[in-house]
C-alpha cells in the first residue's frame, strides 16, 4: 500500500474545502460531482465514489495512479477516467473540478453543442485572458454512462481544438473544468456558473 504524504493531506484539505464551498452553492446535490488534484510524483488525490462532496471527510479522499487505478484499496469516482484524461492531456492541470448545478443543466438544454462566452469583464477570470475583448467556447456533449466511450468524445474535441478549452459541459449532467491549482479551477468553476447563468437569463428559459 501507497503511503500518503503530506502533499496528499494539503490536497485533499483543498478538495474538501472546495467541497464545502461549491455545495454552499447548490452545484453538488446528492452525492453528485467530483474532484481530484494531481501530486507532484504524478498520482492523484480523488473523491471516493458515492460520497457527499459537501460533506467530505479526510478518508473520503482517496490517492489514485495517473492510470486510474486505486492505490490505497478504496473505489474512486465513477468518472475518474474523464480526470486522468485531462491530466495526461495538459500536464499544466493541477486540479480538475466536477460539479452538478442546475446552470450547467440549464444551459445544454438552451445551446445543445456548445456555448460562446464572449465580452464579458469575468473572462478575465481564466488564465491566460486579460481582455474582455475575447471569446471562448464550451462545448456541451451527451451524457453517456459509458465513461470510457463519453471519455473519447472529449479527446476527440481536444484533438481537434487548439484554442485554449476551460471546460465543458456533460447534457442533463454537470460540466468539467480544470486548472493549475485547486483555487485556479475554482475560479473558473465559479466563472463559468456565472456566464452560464447571465446567459440563461439573457436567452431565456422559456424557449427550453
Ligand atoms: C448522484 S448521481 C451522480 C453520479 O452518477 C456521477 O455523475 C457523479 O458525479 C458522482 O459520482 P462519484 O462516483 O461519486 O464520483
Ligand atoms: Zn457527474
């Protein structure tokens, strides 16, 4: 068995703060959402399946390899594979973020493939972004509870866009976003519930 480092326990301390967080908000009902953090030898501090991400203990995070495969003998998220692929993807992610908030519903019900983000002062909460003067897209994809095959969707559009991606949205699901840090994928988790929902407003649920 793995033995966890303090890097481990300061991760896992930020997932679950972040936790409490995102659940004040409402965007982690019922046990859903997900979150990990990279460690610096490559493994992965993950959330246990099943447990309320609002109300996370020290032992409900849980040291995975970059593979997926479980190190310490507990049962990872069930959408583990759709973390990993973003850390081999971008070794600059950190911190990857999983939540299920009615904006996020909401918003692939109103856009179907995709919602563009564009001249908003709150852009600028994405690395790399210092203009409003600019636009970004987020894809939106079906859900699927075949992760490795909802897993292939996203890799085929990461294969095929080289603009900066900061997350997408799974329909009827949640959305995935990412970063350098924790706090970086909190910040763009927080920015993305809010351009969802003015753009909610703006377009209008009543077409939905
Ligand atoms: C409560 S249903 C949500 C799950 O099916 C899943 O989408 C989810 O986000 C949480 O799964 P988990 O295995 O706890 O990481
Ligand atoms: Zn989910």
């Amino acid at each position: 068995m793995t033995v966890k480092t303090d890097e481990f326990f300061r991760k896992a301390d930020q997932l679950i703060a972040a936790g409490r967080f995102i659940d004040s908000k409402g965007w982690v009902p019922a046990t859903s959402g997900n979150f990990s953090a990279k460690l610096s030898d490559g493994n992965i501090a993950i959330t246990v399946s099943g447990r309320h991400k609002g109300r996370l203990q020290a032992d409900d995070i849980m040291l995975i390899d970059s593979k997926g495969n479980s190190l310490d003998g507990k049962k990872p998220s069930a959408e583990t594979l759709l973390h990993t692929s973003l850390y081999q993807r971008f070794p600059d992610v950190q911190a990857v973020l999983h939540p299920h908030s009615i904006n996020a519903t909401l918003t692939a019900r109103l856009f179907k493939h995709e919602i563009v983000l564009k001249d908003y002062e709150l852009l600028k909460a994405f690395a790399g972004i210092n203009t409003h003067e600019t636009r970004i897209s987020i894809p939106i994809f079906g859900n699927d509870q075949d992760i490795p095959r909802l897993a292939d969707k996203v890799e085929n559009y990461l294969d095929r866009h080289d603009h900066a991606v900061y997350g997408y949205i799974i329909a009827g699901h949640g959305f995935y976003t990412w970063g350098a840090s924790v706090d970086d994928a909190l910040r763009h988790l927080e920015a993305l519930e809010f351009l969802f929902d003015v753009e909610i407003r703006l377009h209008g649920v009543t077409r939905l």
